[in-house]
C-alpha cells in the first residue's frame, strides 16, 4: 500500500520561525506562538512575514517531503473585476453593519470551456436567503459586527460568498451571501467524500471497468486512471483529494453503488448535516443544471468531514505516488501527484504555503469560477473560511482572498462578536471519537483528550505509518452549540 506524503504537523518547530516568540492574548488558545497580535490590515506586514518565514524554513522540516516541480494546472475562468466593497465600519452600539450588497458586476457569463454547461452565473444575490445558523446570515453583503480593536474587513474581497468561522465553536466571524446558491464545482467532493469514505475500507481493491468512468464529463479533472488496471480505495482517495480525479470519483462511486445511489447518499447527508442550500446531481461537482451549493454549505462539509481521520490524512497530504497503468509483462510504475491546494503547496503563491494550513479542497469550473475551502491553525486557532468565485480578474484569486480572510480572523477572533454559527448535524451528534476510519491498516495517534462531541487529530506520516506527534500537534475540539432550554 502507497502512503502519501505531507507537510510536518501544524504548530510543529520544523514549521515556526525560530525568532519569533509567544505573544498570545487570553482571547487567543493554545501554545502555537506563531502568529503575533499585531498584525494588521491593510498592510498586513506581519502576515508577510508568517508565510514568509514558514516557506523559508520548509526544507528543514524532517516530515516536508519536498514538492514536484511541476504545478497542477488550475483554469482561470474569465471574468471582470468588480467594483471594489465598501469596509464594514464599527456599530457604537454592537449592532450589525450591513452595508448594501455590493453589485456583482463584470462576470456577466463565462463561456463554455469544456468543463460546463456554459450557463451564467448569478450576477446579484437574492434579497433574502435561507437564514439557518442565524438570521444576519440570510442578509446579502458583508456581515460583521466589530467590537473594540477589532481590525475592518480586508476591501479587496471579491468573491461573491464567503466567511469565517471558528472550526472549533462554530461561531461565525464575517459573512458575505452565505445561503447564496451556486455552483459549488469540485469543491463538492468534500461532501462525496464525508458521505462515501466511511463505507469503503481503504485496503480494498478495484480493477476498474469501462462502465466505472462511462459519463465523465468533457474537460473533467483525472489523476489517470485506467481501465483493466486495479487500485486500493487509498490510492482512489489520494486521487480524489490530491489531483481532483473525475475518474477516481467515478469508480469509487462505482464501488459504493453507482452514480445515482451516490448522489442520492449525498444528498441525504447533506440534509442530514442542515445543508440545506445544496442539491447533487453529480458526485464530482462537474457543471449540471440546478447543481448548488453555498458557502454555507461546504464549510458544514469541511467540519464534518474533518471529523475523519482518513479525511484530514488526504485532504492535508502534499504529494503522493499513484500507481501507473497495469501491463502484461511489465513492472507496474508509479508516478508522482501533487496537491491542487495552493495554500498547503504554495505552488505559485508569492510567500509560499500559508502557515498552519491543512486543507481542506479546490475546485474550478465554468459554471463555478474558482471555490476554495480551507482550515488553518495560529496559536491554538483553527479557522475554516470558504470562498466562492471571485470577480476580481488575478491569477490564484481565490487563495489570495482566502489568505485575507484568515488572516484577518485570526487578528479578530475575541474582538468581533458572532454573526451566526455552523449548526450541527440533525441530532446535535457527530463522531464521538473522531476516528473515521474503516479497515484501515494503521493506528491513529491521539495527542490530547476530549471532554467534548467530537475531535481532530493531526496525522503525522512517516515511513508508511502514522506517528505521534507531541503536544504542538492539530488538535480541534468540535463543541456543538447547547440546546436551548
């Protein structure tokens, strides 16, 4: 069995700029002492300096498997800047500041590009949307409610949804169109793979067949699967996370069923998680008619989802080897696949990877533009911050503006107080134990207890088995909000 390869545990000193100190605040948990308290915006210098001093110290990490130099490719979907938002001001009295919805001009429609349909996006959002998780998340613009010392909004923010929530509370920091509904591309595997991964051990194997990957889309995504060839469940999830494979979906999906019982799956966790903004008609997140999701949404997958040990294993791995064609005759090869997170590679990105990140998934499609969710960790912080397709016309926008958000969040957390929160899923339940692995082959390591409903553990990786990994290790307790009486 292949293991991947991934960066060195979050909070690890492989990854910390040995001159930088604590400078902690009450308001902030944790013994990760990477991210100073005065960081701010707009000139967000310190901020530089984090990612700057993470990519330098890169090689040293003793878990970092150094990158493949070739990058993934990642479509740029034409599009027109938009006009730029206003800031969201404090309120003297701590009420909402909700400036009028920005209009989303410039990306009047996309043409087909072989990975859609081809129809236009929503330019404007509806004037009321779902309000599930709070009512100020049913209103269009910016959602904040600032409190002393707490920095403004980053203004180059142009993705028409997004937000910041504390992974570990649920509360939610900022918002911007939340419940809007719209195409979610292959940011939608998080929900596949929450709702399959748990029901296919990762030693399982496949020889894939010619109706596994029949009704693939034009343009789709693959990390090379071939028919006649056979691969473990693990080497699969690896092409999911790592090279968003089409095809890899395609036969996993085969081997839970079909397209149509998986779809069906989905759906029903996404009810079942209050996902109530999507509708799956294909399991990879391809363009298809009435396919949407929300930000909303895929951040309630994203947190379920790294519920799993499995999960945060692949959704956090670098890089990996996937097995080559199968040949009669002939040694079977491997060949290398890298992320398409550009955050945890920092592929193409100006400072490198962005410190403390660990996921979660990309996408990219006609219909979508580019939507990115991810999770990071300063100082005992863990943020989750979804973003949906930018306006502004930049190569790697979307990062960008997911970097903004979080660094913001994590300057803002305990000065702003909560627009809304990630409800839990129907029952108020999750994994009490946060192992979510089935038939695996190796252990979990657990580096803190849990007096709460759920928990993350960061896996190390090293030499194909999993590793302890200290007291600096990704540990997030998930705590559901309590019932009212």
């Amino acid at each position: 069995m292949r293991s991947g390869q991934r960066n060195s545990p979050i909070g690890s000193p492989a990854v910390i700029r040995a001159s930088e100190a604590a400078t902690g605040t009450p308001r902030w948990r944790g013994s990760f002492t990477d991210v100073p308290t005065t960081t701010s915006h707009p000139t967000r210098a310190a901020a530089t300096r984090r990612r700057r001093g993470a990519a330098a110290l890169a090689a040293t990490a003793s878990l970092l498997v150094p990158l493949v130099t070739a990058a993934p490719a990642l479509a740029d979907p034409t599009a027109s800047p938009s006009p730029s938002r206003p800031s969201v001001s404090p309120s003297p009295s701590g009420a909402s500041a909700n400036p009028a919805a920005p209009a989303n001009g410039g990306a009047a429609g996309r043409e087909d590009d072989g990975k859609g349909i081809g129809r236009r996006a929503p330019r404007t959002p509806p004037s009321r949307m779902s309000t599930v998780g709070g009512e100020m998340l049913g209103r269009p613009g910016p959602q904040v409610q600032l409190g002393p010392g707490a920095p403004q909004l980053p203004t180059e923010l142009s993705g028409r949804s997004w937000l910041v929530a504390d992974a570990e509370s649920g509360e939610i920091l900022a918002a911007n169109n939340v419940h809007w509904e719209l195409p979610p591309a292959s940011t939608l595997k998080m929900l596949f793979a929450d709702t399959v991964l748990p029901k296919l051990p990762r030693t399982k194997t496949h020889k894939v067949v010619p109706a596994d990957l029949e009704g693939m889309g034009a343009g789709s995504s693959a990390v090379g699967v071939k028919e006649g060839s056979e691969y473990s469940v693990h080497d699969l999830w690896l092409g999911v996370f790592l090279r968003s494979g089409n095809d890899a979906v395609r036969v996993l999906a085969s081997m839970n069923g079909g397209i149509p019982k998986t779809v069906k799956d989905m759906q029903a966790h996404a009810e079942e998680l209050q996902a109530l903004d999507t509708h799956v008609v294909t399991p990879d997140g391809y363009d298809a008619d009435r396919q949407v999701s929300s930000a909303y949404d895929l951040t309630l997958f994203a947190r379920s989802g790294l519920q799993k040990a499995d999960f945060r294993e692949y959704c956090s791995t670098v890089s990996a080897q996937f097995p080559g064609e199968e040949q009669p005759g002939k040694k079977r090869e491997s060949f290398a696949i890298v992320n398409t997170n550009r955050l945890l590679t920092g592929e193409g990105m100006e400072h490198g990877p962005y410190k403390g990140m660990a996921g979660v998934k990309n996408g990219s499609t006609t219909n979508a533009g580019n939507t990115f969710t991810g999770v990071a960790q300063h100082d005992g912080r863990k943020l989750l911050v979804t973003v949906m397709n930018p306006d502004i016309q930049e190569p790697h926008e979307v990062y960008k503006e997911t970097e903004r958000l979080l660094d913001w969040g994590f300057e803002a957390a305990g000065r702003v107080k909560p627009v809304g929160m990630l409800v839990p899923p129907k029952g108020g339940t999750g994994n009490p134990k946060g192992d979510g692995q089935v038939g695996g082959d190796h252990a979990q390591a657990s580096v803190a207890g849990s007096d709460s409903g759920g928990m993350w553990t960061a896996l190390g990786i090293a030499g194909g088995a999993l590793v302890a990994l200290g007291a600096g290790a990704f540990v997030v307790h998930r705590r559901w909000p309590r019932p009212k009486a």
